[in-house]
C-alpha cells in the first residue's frame, strides 16, 4: 500500500509513463522508491518485468519482499547489473534502479549496452536519488537505454556536441576532451518533465540526517615511518621480500592511502599491517549497534578477525538482532537496503566519491527512527585522510545544489 506522500508522484509518473513510456523517479533515499515502482508496473497491467538493482539488494531479496508484501501477480525478475547477460527479454516494462551507474561518460559501460538491448520500446522507470552525480553529462545514457529518449542522438559524442561546453585539456603531451561542463538548462528543457521529485521532508522524516564526527586514532609509529620511506624513495622491501613500488604520483597517493588505514597491495600479495582502527572500535564502541563501511578487502579482513563472530554482511541478520555489527564493503552496502536499526555508521576508511557517502549515510535512516546518529570518520593520526575529506567535501556542493532542492520539473 502506496503511504500518502507518495501517491502524487505515482500518479504523475503513471501519466508521463503513458506517454512518454519513460519517467524518471528521482526520490531521494529511504523514501520507497521500490515500492512505488512496483506499484507503477501493477497501474501499468505489465505481465514481465525486469527489475535491475545492485547486488546486496538481490542478496536480500528486498525487491522481492515489497512485491510479495503488496500481493502483486505480474511476473517479476530481478537481477544485479553484472548478470544482464544471463536474461532474455521482452519485458513490459524495465525498471533501472540506482540509474546513475550507467551514466559514465563518454564511453558507456558494458552493463549499460546490455540494459539497452532489453529495455527497447519497454516502458522505463528510472530510479535514483542522484541523477546525475557530478554533471548533468550522465544524464545521456541513462536515457539513452530507451527507444524513446528525449534526446535524439544515436551517441554521447554527437549529443555533447549540443549539450556540452567542451574543453580541451593538456595531460602532458596529449591532448584529451573534457565534457563534464553541460549545459543545464538546455538539458533540462528537453529532459526536466520526466522527472519527478521525491524529498525525505515530503516523506515526513522526523530525525535528521546523521552527524559528521572525526576520529583520529593513534597508529603504531612504523606506519608514519614506512610513509615517510616512501615518499623518500618511492620504494620499500619489506620484511618478507615484498616491494611496495610507487612509481608515480597517483601510485603513491594510493598506497599511502592504504597504509595509514593498516593495509597495502605489494607486488606479491596484499599485507596487513596495523590493526589499530579496529581495536580502536572494538574498545570503544563495545555495545553499540553499529554499521562499519570499508573501503580496501583487505581492510574487510582485518575488521571481521578482530570481531569474530559478532558480525554479518547481511542486513537481515543485523535487524533482527542476530549480529550487532554490519560490515561491508562501501562500494557493495552503500545502495539498497535498510540498516536503520544501527545506533552509527563509521567509515573505516575514506574513497573519493561523495555520493557513495550520500548513499551509504542513507542506509541507516528510515521514517521510523527516532534516535539521531551519527556518521563517524577514523582517521589516522597525521594521516591523509583529512586531505581526502577534504577534496570529498568539495564535491558536495553539487550534490547539495541539485539533490536538495525543488528545481526538476515534474509533470
């Protein structure tokens, strides 16, 4: 059954799906965008459907729940974007959640080739509460996935002639272009009415979004000492014979970003060296129900040792109480499910990307709660982590611009 707030925005996408057979739902997260879409298919009268979200969701089996809760009959499938490959159409109707992965640009994904062959002349529901994550440029092949795109070009390059102000950039000695810069209120003149908006203060949450808080934990000296041996001579023997190689600057960044979280890849095999994030959780957060987001799997290895037992990657088990702690890999648990009984989230780590934090931070939100939290960064003590912060927090503001007000146009 539909909650009040979500009625109007069903009922507007109904109508643009009737005649446009396209919409896109872009509700922000824990607002039910599942249900709404399945609610849609069943208004629809579609026998097949295809319903396409990130793994953990099929894993869960969360889709599945919603259709069987709500007493729908129409043929439902559901499939990870990874196992496009395996199904076999036509369907009624596709519904693309998590959307905005296939916006990459200029070149499109795999996965996104293989959504289009399925998707044809289907109605498409496209669900996200990013659209288009850092420029209005990953817009055009989400679109593009239907017959009937309100952009009429065949490819990106041939659409960014139009839409974006390209720039030609120099990285060292070649010459590359940048189609980031769209030009947004062309895009949306011919786009913004297959939109329809859905805030979570529509939705009547009570409890504001997760508070920011920075640990700094103190790591054992070696660590500083490795860094500094690195940034030095860009090379480093260990122990067992290992080398840790940077040679070049992205390469170095990225292993002094595992470092200081207490792992790094050499050219053999991947070594665990500090443990001292996950002791510091252990010791100080020893009752909370808490939700650990990593970023490296080595980092996955060491959180699950020091907790062993008490923990599970299947939020089923971490609702109902079973475990008390969730762990997962930011990149897998960031989208889809409900982690709202958590007390806090904590970041064991940090990655570049903002809206996977948007995402992530999400998870443990649900109209039900009533008990603030807050999102906590570990960070090692003099680290580079702060730097990173720093740079993620930047992207925000064009997230913040354009998730967080009214400017799509519905209808």
């Amino acid at each position: 059954m539909l909650r009040d707030y979500q009625i109007e925005p069903v009922t507007i996408c109904h109508q643009l799906l009737l005649k446009h057979r396209i919409c896109y739902l872009n509700a922000e997260m824990r607002t039910g965008k599942t249900t709404m879409a399945l609610h849609l298919a069943n208004m629809l009268n579609c026998q097949k459907v295809l319903f396409v979200t990130p793994k953990k969701v099929v894993l869960d089996r969360t889709v599945e729940k919603d259709y069987e809760r709500e007493g729908f009959n129409f043929g439902l499938t559901v499939i990870n974007p990874d196992g496009l490959h395996k199904i076999k159409g036509p369907f009624d109707l596709v519904v693309a959640d998590e959307s905005h992965i296939y916006g990459a640009f200029p070149l499109m994904a795999l996965r996104t080739k293989r959504l289009k062959q399925l998707v044809g002349n289907a109605y498409l529901i496209l669900l996200s509460g990013t659209a288009h994550p850092e420029s209005m440029s990953q817009l055009f092949h989400q679109f593009w996935l239907s017959d009937f795109s309100p952009f009429p070009e065949k490819n990106f390059y041939k659409w960014a002639y139009e839409y974006v102000n390209i720039v030609e950039k120099h990285l060292g000695q070649v010459k590359a272009k940048d189609y980031f810069h769209a030009k947004e209120e062309k895009i949306l003149d011919d786009c913004g009415h297959l939109f329809v908006k859905v805030t979570k203060q529509e939705a009547g949450f009570i409890v504001p979004e997760p508070i920011d808080e920075i640990i700094e934990v103190p790591v054992d000296n070696r660590i500083h000492r490795l860094v500094q041996n690195l940034i030095k001579d860009r090379v480093y023997t260990l122990k067992n014979g290992d080398n840790i190689v940077c040679d070049t600057p992205a390469s170095l960044q990225g292993k002094i970003h595992q470092i200081y979280s207490g792992t790094v890849k050499g050219e053999f095999k991947t070594h665990i060296l500090d443990k001292s994030k996950a002791e510091y959780i252990k010791q100080y957060f020893p009752n909370e129900k808490l939700v650990i987001f990593y970023k490296y799997i080595a980092e996955g290895d060491v959180l699950k040792e020091v907790f062993a037992g008490n923990w599970t990657d299947r939020s089923t088990e971490f609702n109902s109480g079973i475990k008390r702690l969730f762990i997962c890999q930011i990149q897998s648990g960031s989208v889809g499910i409900n982690l709202s009984s958590a007390d806090h989230i904590i970041y064991y780590n940090i990655d570049y990307s903002y809206v996977q934090y948007e995402q992530s931070r999400a998870r443990i939100q649900s109209l039900e709660r009533t008990k603030e939290a807050k999102a906590i960064w570990l960070f090692a003590e003099n680290g580079i982590e702060k730097k990173i912060y720093a740079a993620v927090q930047k992207k925000k503001d064009y997230s913040v611009y354009y998730f967080k007000k009214h400017f799509l146009r519905a209808g």
